[in-house]
C-alpha cells in the first residue's frame, strides 16, 4: 500500500495535468519565451565531447528545445516604421521566394530604436574547439522544417545588380541547408516567412574530426511562431484537452460567426496590409477561439462577452483557415470547416455548419543531408561573369550533385595575400554555389583564388583554384580542378587565424610614442568584440567583451585600456556610390581607398559593436544612453566615423563623424548592435570612451573614462607586435592562436552516430559522480514546486479528491 507521502505527490502530479488552465492556451505555453531582444538560436556549445544547441538571450541559454520565439508586430521607435514586414527588391534576386515587390512577415537582420519584434540570429559559442575539426569548421545543419509555409535566413541590401544577397538556410527547393561555423560565430540575419503560424525547425551541428570521423549531436528541434498572439509564461491545457472539457450542444442556436477582413483606418505603418479576424457569439458566451491556418496553429484569442477580434498579416498567398470554440461553462463548443482564405478578399463562416474534427498538418520538408556520402565525381567548374552594370558573379558546380559544402576566397591584392580584399563565402548546396560582389573596376589587376571545402557527411578533401592572376572587370574566366582525396589540411582553411602577409598598403610615418602606447597591449585583430556598458551603483562601467578566442577559448571581458583593436590592410576599400552623399566626405574622394570594418562579420577582420543589453533604460531620463568616444590622438589630417545601414537595408544612417565633431553614439534601448566603422588613413587611433545617460533624478550617470585604441594598417601593426595574445602562453607571436587554445578539450573520437547517455564526463580517475549532487537537487526542486502548488490549491484538490490528509 502507497504511504500518504506517496499517494500525496501522485495526486499533485494528477492535477498538474487535469486542473483547467485559467490562461489562454498554446502550444509553446510555459516555454522560455525569446521575443523583443537580442536571441542568437542555435548557438553551438560543445559540452561533454559533443554539440550542444542553445537559445542565447538576455541572462538564458536554455536549450533549443525548451525555447520559442515569437516573431510579432513590431515598430522601429524612432519613426515608428514596421520592422516585421519584408518587400522583395525589384532586381529580381529574390525571385525564387515570389515576385518582387511581394510582402512577408520577418524577423528583421537591422532594428532601429528598439529590438522588436526580434532581433534573430544564430552562432557558435567561443570555446567551440574548431581547430581540432577537418578544415577548422563546424557545420549547422537545418534538417528540416514543419510549418504552414517556408523559410530563408538571409541578408540583403537593395542594390542594382543584386550582388547584395546572401543566402544562409532556408527551406525552397534552391536553398543551402547548412552555414559554417568557426569559434564566436554571430550572425545578424533576416528570417523570412511565406505564411504566419507555428514552425517547428529541427537543426544539429556537425563536423568532421581530423581522424576521419563524423561528429554530430543528436537533431534537436525548436519553435518560432509567426504572427498571433504572445505566448504565454505558464503551461496551458492543449486544444485537444480544452475542447475534451468543454460542452456539447446545439453550435447553431448559439449562432457563432468568424469573419476575416482587410483592416479599416490604418494606424501604424503596415496596417494596410493586415487582416481583421472577428468572432462573434449571440449567446454571449466566453472562452478559447483557437485559429488554424493550413493546418497549424496560428493563435488563440480570448473571447469576452461573445467577442473577439485579432490583426493579423496573413502573407500574399491563399490559405486554409479553421477555427475552434471551446466555451467556459455551458455554452456549446464549435469546430469551423475550414475555408479558403485570400488577402485582400473578405471570408467568413458561422456555426449553420461545423466539422466534426479539426485538422491539424505535420510536413516536414527534410533538408541538410545527414548520411556520409561518398563523391563518384571528384570535379568541379567555377565560371567568374558578369553581373548587371557593376558586379561580377562567381558560380561553382560539382560533377557530383551529392557535393555540399562551401566556398571561400575573393580577390587578393596580390598572390601572396593570405586574406582577400574582397571575402567572399557563400554555401554549396547539390553541388551548386553562387556569390556575387560589385564596383570590381576596383580590383583591375587582383588575384581571384577560391577554395572550396566539403561539408562534414562528404569524404572527399578539400580543393583551392585560381580563377585568374590579374582580374579585369567584365572579362570572363573559367577554371576546372577535382577535390583531393588527402586528409591533410589547407593553410588557408576558414577557420584557421594566420598572420596576413604585407600588402601593399598606405604610406604611414608613425611615431615612437605611438609604437609605445600600441605595443603595451594585447592585440585583437580578427573575431567579435563588443565595447559594452554595464550597470554598476551610480552609474556605469565598461568593458570589452572579447569573443575572438585569439587568447581565451570562452568570452572574456577586459578593461579597454589593456587592449588595441587591429585593422589590416585587407579592411581596405573604396568610397563607391553608395556613399556619395556630403556626409561621407570625411571618407576622402569618390573611388579612394579607406579602412573598413562591415557591419556584417568578416571572420579575416575585427568586428567591434557596442553593447547595452545589461541596462535598465527605464532608469533614464528620455531612455537614452550614449557611448561617447572623444578623440585623444588621430594621424595628421585623418578622419573617423561610424553608419549603420537602413531599415530593410536601403541607404546608411551616421552614428559618428569627426569630421561633424559628432563623436556621440545614442542609444534608445538595451542593444547589441554593429556598425560599419571608417578610418580614413592608416595609424594610431585613440579614444576616451565613456558611456553616459542623465538619470530619472537628474543626475548624470557614467563610468570611468578607458581608453579605446585603434592600430590601423598593416605597417601600424609591424609595431604592435611585441605583446601579441600568445605570448602569455609562452608561444611565439607567427603561431595561431585557435591552433593551440589554453585550455585545450579532449580530443573528440565519438563513433559514426555519438552516444548520448545525458551524463556529464567524469573525472578521470575518480569515483566522483554528478549525480549523487544533482539528483537529490533535482528531487528538491520537484517536490517544492509539488508542494506549493498544493498549498496554492488545497481546497480545490481536498474538495475534488475527497482527501483527508
């Protein structure tokens, strides 16, 4: 016979599962809930020897798994533009997801004023221990998707010639289905959605390990619901559980209609394009209006005194919508036959007809490839063509269509270069890849080199091609070569950290002074770094954070003074038409060179944004809090800004420019943001940064003055070079850095499919177990939740199970 304990936590678990809901339901209801932030989904962790996929937001890194993302309506808050709307561009470039000019919900890649609804994109974490893979990389791998419509992360710039695209995942029949990773991969990306309602993505991360073997965790899925309503913090009752509840009885005497319509007297930008879905209920009955779009969840709606109503934006194309009633008390409960929907085309139904059963659809389309395949054909063809008035594209086809991979390289200044000028990176997918570039009249005499690199389920070796030694813009090239079959690795492996060779660069006559105060410190060159702003009693502090893994292999933050920030020559570029306006004069003429740090990451340069996630604006006066960087000491005649790019990616906004003496970068809501950055000569650059805001009671908050140091060209760095990150490894500086990590894992030898036994690795030559510490915690924590929910709901459980305890 059970003990009362036992008989006790039984009960209690019953009615966990049994005890109506009083909140609207959903099914992602109770999950960690990622929305109006910054969220990197999937982020890479390698934990226990194997990939570990998590959901990065705020202070949570809960798994992918326990996560949704909820992907709403959202407004930029300084001009109050829609950022959830997408509009294909007008070249055509993105044609294979409609025609251009056609409108979807998205995840935005660039938020201005604020991070709604989201701000989506996904990464690796810094101590993944890329140089212990095949060619230094790591693959995340989009398996499959299951949803109403389909998928593409992406980014774009609204460019003439459509050289602006890059494809990362998606789900059309064309897309790759896997993106590469190094160590502090961080990618600021749009997602797009043919349709809104509930997608379940199923991702895992993959490698090859330098014996041979795959490596690759077990598929782990996550959700992101588009469009309707948030969901909720606390678990729910399912749709089946509800409706099980609910009343039976006469749906047409209680006279139930549903009703979609365009939406009347806009507001806000984006209004014209939504939907107006009402419910209406002559019995005046409440409860749960559960809204189905092609089969999937869409939202719930909560109906009050018979009513309810919902914008939605239901995408261009034709969908089949279903609803269900679930009535509180008596009232009848009602299934709706589905019904064509067509925005812009008023549809309704009303309980004088019902289903019998709703329909609920699971497709999932099977995308990145997950069986090793062998190459039949080990060729391959790269064509460099023309592209509209500017731009020059580069495809690559295998002979083996089974070939996925990616492709890397760009033009170089010279043979000896070991990082391009002009990086390109683009996936292969079926044995195809395509990447563009424009304003190549600037590379006349640029050494064009590709190397291409399989992905982890492909045996074969890597392959690198010369498509031309002295590139000439509108001139056709075309190279052959084969993979090699070797397992040995290429120097020039994505995700390896060489020193880049001298090229040509600049003339620079730099001071001894300024070698001083560059070689003191450590020098960061290439990899993600945040200058960030933390809340400290009175004010701020701040910090960079350093995600290169040049010396650490985990994030790390460092004071500012400690560290210099280094720009090779390969962040060279010219000033081109995109930048014509007056106020990028301080980048010298049309067509001269100046230093460059994109806004999007180049894993060959240093890639510094400004953080102010940890701060509470509701503390500040006007919610605005500023990163001030006041200019110590420039070159002779230099100049310096910051610009971000446009809403939807259409022209630039300044952030900074010295030659305005506007040296104040605002802030309007906890950001982590990225910006192009220029520097007009090659140099020592340095900077007191201080971040200040006026606080609700007047009085200034701000952290101490650093300094902020930029080493610029290659011939400024020569004299950096005498405190490099590995010296305090005992290492010399010509050594890479993700080569020999400091705290090196051990050496992954999992089998073809890794084990997961959920156990954390034990010590070697212990009988320590983790368990004999979790489990009982695990335990307590159950047992608490247990025991509060019963002291919460006593008498609701005494009075229901007749107990007497």
């Amino acid at each position: 016979m059970a003990s009362p304990r036992i008989r006790f936590l039984a009960t209690l678990s019953t009615l966990a599962f049994i005890t109506p809901a009083t909140a609207v339901a959903g099914p992602d209801d109770g999950k960690h809930i990622a929305t109006n932030t910054h969220v990197d989904s999937p982020k890479s962790f390698w934990e226990n020897n194997d990939f570990v996929l998590k959901s990065e937001f705020g202070d949570q890194a809960p798994p992918i798994t326990d996560t949704v993302a909820w992907v709403g309506r959202g407004y930029s808050a300084m001009d109050g533009s829609n950022q959830y709307l997408y509009t294909l561009p007008e070249n055509g470039t993105q044609d294979y997801i409609g025609a251009p000019g056609t409108t979807y919900y998205t995840a935005p890649h660039q938020v201005s004023g604020n991070a709604s609804p989201i701000w989506l994109g996904f990464g690796a974490d810094t101590s993944l221990p890329t140089d212990m893979f095949r060619d230094g990389v790591a693959f995340l791998d989009l398996l499959s998707v299951d949803g109403p419509g389909e998928v593409e992360l992406f980014t774009n710039k609204d460019d003439e010639d459509g050289t602006q695209l890059h494809r990362m995942l998606g789900s059309f029949p064309d897309s790759p289905h896997s993106a590469y990773l190094v160590a502090g991969t961080h990618t600021h990306n749009s997602t797009l959605f043919t349709k809104p309602g509930r997608y379940r993505l199923t991702y895992r991360t993959s490698a090859r390990g330098k014996d041979g073997r795959l490596i690759a965790n077990e598929p782990q899925t996550t959700t992101i619901q588009v469009g309707g309503r948030k969901p909720k913090k606390e678990k729910t009752l399912s749709l089946k559980e509800r409706f099980a509840q609910s009343a039976t009885g006469d749906a047409t005497a209680a006279g139930y209609s549903l009703r979609m319509t365009s939406k009347q007297d806009p507001e806000k930008d984006g209004d014209d394009k939504l939907t107006t879905i009402s419910f209406d209920a002559k019995n005046k009955a409440q409860g749960t209006l559960t809204l189905l779009i092609d089969g999937y969840f869409l939202t719930d709606l909560p109906v009050k005194n018979g009513r309810a109503q919902w914008d939605e934006y239901m995408g261009p194309d034709p969908s089949r919508v279903q609803a269900v009633f679930t009535p509180e008390g008596d009232a009848a409960r009602w299934i709706s036959r589905p019904f064509e929907f067509q925005p812009g085309t008023p549809a309704q139904t009303d309980s004088s007809s019902s289903a019998d059963t709703w329909q609920e659809a699971s497709h999932p389309r099977q995308l990145a490839p997950t069986q090793e395949t062998e190459l039949k054909e080990l060729g391959y063809t790269i064509r460099m063509r023309k592209q509209g008035k500017g731009g020059t594209k580069i495809v690559v086809d295998t002979e083996d269509k089974n070939f996925n991979g990616l492709l890397t390289g760009g033009l170089y200044d010279s043979k000896d270069s070991k990082y391009p000028t002009v990086d390109l990176e683009t996936p292969i997918t079926n044995g195809h890849g395509e990447v563009a570039f424009d304003e190549g009249e600037y590379f006349t005499g640029s050494y064009a080199k590709v190397n291409l690199f399989p992905h982890s389920t492909v045996r074969a070796g890597h392959a690198s091609s010369v498509i031309t030694e002295s590139f000439t813009f509108g001139e056709n090239y075309e190279t052959t070569g084969q993979f090699s079959t070797t397992k040995d690795e290429p120097d020039n492996s994505p995700g390896k950290e060489d020193s880049p060779s001298q090229a040509p660069r600049p003339d620079d006559d730099e001071s001894e002074a300024d070698k001083k105060q560059c070689s003191e410190k450590i020098l960061l060159d290439r990899g993600h770094v945040d200058i960030k702003a933390q809340p400290v009693e009175g004010g701020f502090t701040t910090v960079l954070r350093d995600d290169t893994a040049q010396l650490d292999k985990k994030s790390v933050d460092r004071k500012l003074d400690d560290v210099v920030l280094g720009i090779h020559d390969n962040a060279l570029t010219r000033r081109n038409d995109k930048l014509a306006g007056k106020e990028f004069d301080f980048l010298g003429k049309t067509g001269e060179r100046f230093y460059h740090l994109p806004q999007t990451q180049n894993q060959h340069i240093i890639w510094p944004g400004y953080n102010t996630q940890d701060l509470d604006y509701s503390l500040t006066k006007g919610n605005v809090v500023n990163l001030n960087l006041k200019p110590i000491s420039t070159p002779e005649g230099a100049e310096w800004g910051a610009f971000i790019d446009g809403t939807h990616g259409k022209g630039f906004s300044l952030l900074a420019n010295s030659a305005a003496k506007d040296f104040t970068i605002e802030t309007n809501f906890p950001a982590h943001t990225h910006a192009h950055w220029a520097f007009s000569k090659p140099g020592l650059y340095t900077f007191e940064a201080t971040y200040t805001a006026t606080g609700k009671d007047g009085k200034e908050l701000k952290s101490e003055p650093q300094t902020l140091t930029f080493a610029v060209g290659d011939k400024t760095l020569d004299s950096c070079s005498s405190r490099n990150p590995n010296d305090s490894e005992g290492e010399t500086p010509s050594e890479s850095p993700t080569e020999k990590p400091s705290t090196k894992p051990s050496t992954p030898n999992p089998p073809d499919k890794p084990a997961d036994d959920g156990r954390p690795e034990e010590p070697t030559g212990s009988s320590f177990s983790p368990w004999g510490l979790v489990l009982p915690a695990v335990l307590a924590v159950i047992f608490k939740a247990f025991y509060n929910f019963f002291r919460d709901n006593e008498d609701l459980i005494r009075k229901r199970f007749g107990l007497k305890f």
